[in-house]
C-alpha cells in the first residue's frame, strides 16, 4: 500500500505514518519517500544508504534491495544498482534489472534478464511489462506484439498512465501519431501531472508540427510538477550548452 502511494506521489503519507517501529520493508520505503520529497537532502540520504547497502545486507528484504536500486538508478549509479539487485534471484529484483538494460542501450543482456523472468512466471504481470518494454526496444515488428500486451493488461486490469504511455510508446515508434495522441490524452484525463506522459507529449507535439507554445505549455507543466525529474535536468544541461557554443561562435 504504501509503495502505492510513493508511486502517486503522495510523500507526506508514507513518511508520516510509517515510524521507528514498523517492519524494516516498510522503513525502506520510507526512505524512498525522503529522498522523492527532499531534492536537497538526496545527498545525504545517498550516503546513508551506502552505509547500509555496505554492511550486513538482510538479502531477503526484496523491498530494501529495490529501493535502493531505485535511488541509485535516479543517481544514475547504475552499477550499483546492478550490483544490489544482482544478489536476488525475485522477479522483481529482475524486472528493475531488465529496465536498467534497457535504459543503457544493452539489449543483449536486457534479452538474458527477459529469459530469466520467463522461466520464474511467463503469465506474471511483471514478465508481461517486461517483455513489453523489451519489444519497444526491439523495434520492427515487435512494436505491434508490444502493443498488444499492453492492450491485454488494459482489458484485464485497466487502463492507467503506465499501459496508456506503452502504447503511445508502440505508435510513435510506429508513426501512428493519432493514435498516439489519443493515448496519451486518456492518460492525461487519469493523471495530467503523470510525467511519462508530459514527456511523450512534448515529442508528439514535435512529430506533429504543433505550434511551439504547445511545447512549451507541456514544458512548463513538467518543469512545474516535477523540476528534479532527469529530462528535466538533462534539458537545462542541453540549453546551457546551445547557449555556451552559440556566443562561441557569434559573429565578433
């Protein structure tokens, strides 16, 4: 439950309901929530996890062993993301491992991961996700498969931001920008401050050829809602860096 409300960023409730006492999984996910609430205190709660993560690790507390991937892959520490969730053999410790693959362009190993999830439970939720996510990165013909286990899960479950940004996802790759647009749209009526789905708007907008200001409203919103998140980041770097080489080369 309390994972859940992290994931709806819902901060103050974890932190203020779970104390000292409660069980140890319960007090890793508060630590999740500290660092997701404290921009300015992440350092700190870094090095705290380190001490931790170096010491006698409990491997059977899964939720501390994701939890500190998590924060170590918003670090962009990937390795040692790798190296906590290396140490447990769960579907959940792989499903986090199978995205870090993903998200450092290693496809031969991402597949490996993919296979090992397969063979602990091909019909579990996490599998389905996961080789969802695998296909986009595939490519081709795999987009249309990937598409349809999100389609699947819609219908099984129901249709939220995740799901909805998978497909939009499967169509952009695809050059279906319509439908696209209607994904995200539904996305965007179940939670508008969602980032995934900022994000995918503000490159839908491009392949569109949607007025600037378009953009820049879904900048904003994303700048607003989430100012710490890595595109975030990554697009101030980008800007400072046009604007470095554009007095580099003015006429003089």
């Amino acid at each position: 439950m309390f994972r859940s409300y992290v994931a709806h960023r819902k901060y103050g409730v974890v932190i203020g309901e779970i104390h000292g006492a409660s069980p140890p999984e319960l007090l890793a996910v508060k630590t999740l929530a500290e660092y997701m609430a404290n921009p300015d205190r992440r350092d700190s709660i870094v090095r705290n996890l380190d001490q931790k993560m170096s010491g006698n690790l409990d491997i059977s507390n899964v939720t501390l062993l994701i939890v500190a991937a998590t924060v170590y892959s918003h670090e962009q520490n990937y390795e040692a993301a790798l190296r906590i969730l290396h140490q447990s053999d769960t579907l959940a410790c792989a499903a986090l491992t199978l995205q870090i693959y993903l998200k450092i362009d290693r496809l031969d190993l991402a597949k490996k991961e993919l296979k090992k999830m397969q063979d602990i439970d091909d019909d579990a939720m996490l599998t389905q996700l996961g080789t969802a996510w695998f296909n986009i990165a595939v490519g081709g013909e795999k987009l249309q498969e990937a598409y349809y286990i999100f389609q699947e899960l819609c219908d099984k479950h129901a249709s939220t931001p995740l799901l909805l940004n998978g497909q939009a996802a499967c169509f952009i790759a695809q050059g279906k920008y319509e439908e696209a647009e209607s994904a995200l749209q539904e996305a965007l009526e179940k939670d508008s401050n969602n980032a995934d789905t900022l994000i995918n708007m503000i490159s839908l907008s491009q392949h569109l050829g949607k007025p600037p200001e378009v953009t820049n409203r879904y900048l904003s919103q994303i700048r607003d809602s989430h100012p710490n998140h890595p595109f975030i980041r990554e697009y101030a770097f980008k800007e400072k860096e046009f604007d470095r080489l554009t007095k580099q080369y003015a006429p003089a």
